[in-house]
C-alpha cells in the first residue's frame, strides 16, 4: 500500500502543457483510476484549463435568448498567486453547465459537487478534500451557499467559498479562498490527530491571559480541532494542526478572544479579539459601586427602554437616539430588522469602562458574544453608534476575521454605514467640511477621513507607503489604518472624484449602500482579503443588475485604490480552425481556441482586459465603448476596411 501511495503520487504530478499532452495525461489519469479508484490531480492547472470551464457558460433557463448576450461572452475569473482559481463569475443572464439531475437536488449539494468536478482548478481533489455547508439563504432572484473546507474531515480556518446559484439550481459564480491540497498534504506539521489534549490545549490558552485575569476566572469553549493555514488570511508560514477555542473574561477587565492553540506543542499559534475597538433598545449606565487600592466593583443600571421619555443623561439618550437611526437605516434600506436580521434587541451601556481601575475609557466597543455595544464615556456619537452596530452585523453574516485585510475590510465596513447613518439621520453637523468625517463629534479627536485617510495617517490605495503589512501583533495587522483603502473606494463611489490616474462619478449613498450590503451578507467569506472583495463588488453589481457602464465605473474606481486584478488575455485569430471560439491563445483539446472576429473578443472583454489580435484584415465596422486593450499579434493588423 505504501508504494502505491508513492506511485500515484508521483504520476498525478505529471505537468505538460501541450494539447497532446493533456490527452495523454487523460489517458494516464484512467488508468489511475481503475488501480487506485480515484484521482488525485495536484499540480497547478494552466491559462487554458480555467478559459475552458469560463468558456462554456450557457444562457439562463428562465430568459429568451434574445434577453442574453452573444454565447461567445465567457466567464470571469482570478487566480491565486499560488495558481489555482479563486472566483469564477457567469456573464449576466448566463450560468455553468449543470451535471445530470443536479436540478432535483438540493442546493448546498449542487454547490459543493461544482468545487470537486472541477477540484484540480481550485486545488482540491476528493481524495483529502471535502466541503460542507454553513449556511444556505435564497433571495427573490438567486441562492447563496456558504461551503467551509474541510481536510480530512478537519475545518480550515476561514477557508470558504460563497457558491452563488440561480433560482433554477444553476451555478452562476464561485467566490472563495482555499487551501490547495498540495500544500496541506506536502507539509509535515500539517497532521490530523493531535498530540496535545484538548484539555491541555484549554490550560495552555488560560495561561496567555494570566496577567489579565485569575485563571478561576476565565472561560472558555469547548475546543475544536481545526487546521490554521496562514496564506488564507495573507500571512506567512506553514499550515499546522490546531485547538480552536474562546477565551473570556468579566473580572477584572472584561474581554473575549478567538485562540488557535498548536495542536502538537502547544503555543498559542494566533488570537483575535472577538470584541471590535440593535428596534427594541435598551440602554444601560456603566458605574463605579467602590474603590479600594487594589480592587473595586461596578454596576450597570437600565436608564432608558424603548419608548421611554429622555432619562436626561445625556449619553444614554444620545445611543438611544443613534440606535434608532442606524436600525432605520438598515430596515429601510435594506429590510433589515436589527444586527441580526431577526428583530434583537438592541442593548447599549454607556459611560462604559473595559476596568474600573481604568476609567473613564477613552473608546467604543461592539460584544458579539454578549450582543451588546459598550461606549465610553463621550463616545454615544451617530457615526460611532453605527460603526459598533455594524460590526455586530459584520458577525452575523460575513464574520470577517479581525486580522491583516479581512481586518481591516471588517474595520471599513463599519465606517461606511457609520457615515452613511451620520450623513442621512439629519442629526449634527454635516457641512462639506465634516462630510467623511469618523468620529468629528469626539471631545478626543476625530478618528479617520474616508475622503481623505492620508490626512490621518491611513493608506487611500493598496500601494501607498501608508499601508500596514500583515501581523500579528500591531493593531491586529493594521486593521484601522489599512481600513482607508476601501474607505476612500465608498466615498470615490458615492460621491465622484478623480484619483491615482482614475475618474470615477458618483452613484449615491442608496446604491452604493445595497452594492455593499450584497457583498457583506451574501459573498464574502471571513477570510476575505482585497482580491476577495473586488470580485464581490463586482458579482454584486451584477446581482443588482448594474449596466455596464457603471460596472466600468466600479472598476475605475477600484483601480484607483489599487485592489483592482489585471484584465484577462483574451485571443483573435480569424485564420482559426479551431470550431469553439472561446478567446484562448491556441486550439486545444477538445477543439476551443480562439475568437474569429474582433467582435467576439470585444463582446467578450470586461474592463481592463486585453483583446490580442493576430495578424491580418478584419474587415469589421465597430463601435468600442468600453475601457479595453487592443493589441496586434504576430504581424500588421487592420480593423474596419476591407
């Protein structure tokens, strides 16, 4: 059995690139497979293997062919820098094929059977690889099914895709982010049976936190076995074996951590802080009971229930008043009924201190655990108020890691409908001069500028010198800072302006809040980086059926803060032979090569795309309106005269 294993891991690494070698490779993988009764594919798939799967997209079933784009127009789709696909998105109107009886089955089955049909694409194959459900929710025009993968039975932490379908059972895009197989099965820390208990594993994250709490007084979860995989949260190192568990305390200062303890050694591998720095509300006064040298105590009292008159303290009327209109927001905008979507209270404590030895508490807080918002003494402001309710929605949905980009993205979100609650509530001041403003109405200092985060120290753009690089100790890897580039990416959208060599007009706070709002409850995983997000935001205005030129301008906008990917290579050839045009560079198995005329390849561009055109006469009148490259191939070209 042992040289069994050795030859099929040696053959299923074959890698050759030619047409003829990916017949043979078939023929090898077969053969394969009678032996050993599965196939492992392993190596990374080439340009040509993902232009295959985009190319062969077909119209909705519920739309008359008249109401969907030429079939030429393929699919979208990003790579990872380790070269597997991370999303693949259907043109409007357009979906991939579905395998036989996929519409009698459920939809987190069709889901998780597309990833491992075409597992050698993403890097997974059913040999160590499966995938389960999280969470499935169907809207009036698609279904969104949320899959985590698993290794070996073992999650991977905050490795997950997004499969978005129609309402016919039909796949229409993949956005995620994977472990590919390769690197889990090629690194020796990356075991499945632990040789730390998960008793150990619950003393060992009890002594990290010993110098904030009396061990008898903290709690944890019950610890569940997972595989940490740094490259999915865009960090360094090599994916290991971990306890999963929660940490938390309420004496002497309150906290609550996520903890990855190593399953093998056990050092506390990572933590993330569960407690980010609802219309039913309830409002509570923090106080200090008594103070001693070494200890005190405090107290919080109910100080105002819904519909109760103004208690006349005057942060506590002010988070009653905010909380009101950042819950109207979400259900007028949205049809949200609170942070979780399911009418929760929403419960606040002011003058709120994390210690009562530490008081007053220069900051504001949102508890996913305990469900409430915590407010220091000030901090009761309608941008703020917003901002904490939103990470609470960030945790019911999207649940975006607290660490690096995903961070920070978490961090932005929070800004956004903070000023856009702030900008609509008709409370405060909001002269042009205050306008993007995060906390201007702080006694402290305002905190950030989403028009201008240079202005506080913050990065408008993924390059900019500004920009924190990942960690796992300064502010959770930048998660404030790095929060400006998609900070400035809402205001570019919703108000317009011209930036890093882009021109960008704005949308409006409306449309810009549902472009988000699609993103963080349906598409984005928790790991989610940069990449993640521009393909979200744009499946989004897909979803929401933006036309194209605001898609262009989506993209303009996203280029200017540089988290947009580069355009795909798209190929004519009007001397082709090849009998299924699908814009690749050359006829390959079985028969899909390039485009004919420089019509398809145009009607098959997006934004920031490259149409290369072999030489030759295309003797075809058109109108370009899109951004696009053309480039001529292998000799002279002439386009529109015969």
């Amino acid at each position: 059995m042992k040289r069994k294993r050795q030859m099929l891991r040696w053959l299923v690494r074959l890698k050759e690139p030619t047409a003829v070698s990916i017949v043979r490779r078939a023929c090898v993988f077969s053969f394969i497979a009678m032996v050993f009764f599965t196939v492992r594919t392993l190596g990374a798939p080439t340009t040509e293997d993902f232009a295959k799967l985009a190319s062969q997209v077909v119209p909705a079933q519920a739309r008359s062919a008249a109401a969907v784009p030429p079939a030429t127009v393929p699919a979208s789709f990003s790579i990872s820098p380790r070269g597997f696909l991370k999303s693949i998105s259907a043109p409007p109107s357009y979906h991939f094929p579905a395998q036989p009886g996929a519409a009698a089955q459920p939809p987190s089955a069709i889901a998780r059977d597309f990833l491992l049909t075409n597992g050698s694409l993403f890097g997974v194959s059913p040999l160590a690889i499966d995938f389960r459900e999280e969470r499935a929710r169907q809207s009036t025009a698609r279904q969104y099914v949320r899959l985590q993968e698993l290794y070996h039975g073992i999650p991977v932490v905050a490795a997950e895709a997004v499969v978005q379908l129609n309402l016919q059972n039909e796949v229409e895009a993949v956005l995620g982010d994977f472990e590919p197989e390769d690197s889990l099965a090629n690194n020796g820390r990356t075991e499945t049976q632990p040789r730390l208990s998960a008793d150990a594993a619950v003393a060992k994250a009890k002594e990290a936190f010993i110098a904030q709490a009396a061990p008898t007084q903290i709690q944890t979860s019950t610890p569940q076995l997972a595989i940490f995989a740094p490259a999915v949260l865009d960090e360094s190192g090599e994916s290991q074996l971990v306890w999963d568990l929660e940490v938390s305390a309420t004496a002497p200062k309150k906290f609550r951590y996520r903890v990855l303890v190593d399953a093998a050694r056990g050092d506390i591998v990572r933590l993330w802080t569960l407690t980010p720095s609802a219309l039913y509300r309830q409002i509570l006064q923090y106080s200090i009971v008594s103070m001693s040298t070494n200890s005190c105590s405090s107290s919080e009292s109910l100080v105002r229930l819904e519909g109760q008159p103004p208690s006349g303290i005057a942060d506590a009327d002010s988070a009653y008043t905010y909380l009101g209109d950042t819950y109207n927001f979400y259900l007028v905008n949205h049809g949200r009924d609170g942070f979780d979507g399911l009418g929760a209270t929403n419960r606040a404590v002011v003058t709120y201190c994390q210690s009562c030895l530490q008081c007053p508490w220069n900051n504001a807080e949102a508890d996913s655990f305990d469900r409430e918002l915590h407010f220091g003494d000030g901090w009761a402001v309608d941008d703020i108020v917003a901002h904490e309710f939103t990470h609470l929605v960030t945790a019911s949905e999207s649940g975006l890691i607290y660490t690096n980009a995903s961070g920070a993205i978490n961090e932005s979100f929070s800004d956004v409908w903070g000023e856009f609650v702030d900008l609509t509530n008709g409370h405060g001041a909001d002269t042009p001069d205050v306008r993007w403003l995060i906390g201007e109405e702080l006694a402290l200092a305002t905190l950030r500028s989403m028009k201008n985060p240079p202005q506080y120290n913050n990065p408008d753009r993924l390059g900019s010198p500004l920009y924190q690089p990942p960690s796992n100790t300064y502010d959770n890897g930048g998660v404030h800072e790095n929060s400006g580039v998609n900070n400035k990416l809402c205001y570019l959208l919703t108000d317009g302006d011209a930036f890093n060599g882009q021109s960008v007009y704005g949308m409006g706070i409306t449309r810009i809040a549902d472009l988000y709002y699609e993103v963080q409850v349906n598409l984005l995983t928790s790991g989610a980086g940069w990449t993640e997000l521009y393909q979200a935001l744009r499946q989004a205005a897909i979803n929401l059926g933006w036309n194209y030129s605001d898609r262009l301008n989506l993209y303009h906008a996203c280029a200017a803060v540089e988290i947009a990917g580069p355009g795909a290579n798209l190929y004519v050839d009007k001397s082709s032979t090849c009998p299924n045009p699908a814009g690749l560079a050359s006829c390959v198995f079985p028969g899909i090569g390039p485009y004919l005329t420089v019509s398809q390849g145009l009607n098959a561009a997006g934004p920031a795309d490259v149409v290369h055109v072999r030489t030759g006469n295309y003797n075809e009148p058109m109108t370009i309106n899109q951004l696009v490259t053309i480039r001529a191939e292998s000799g002279p070209v002439s386009i529109g005269k015969p």
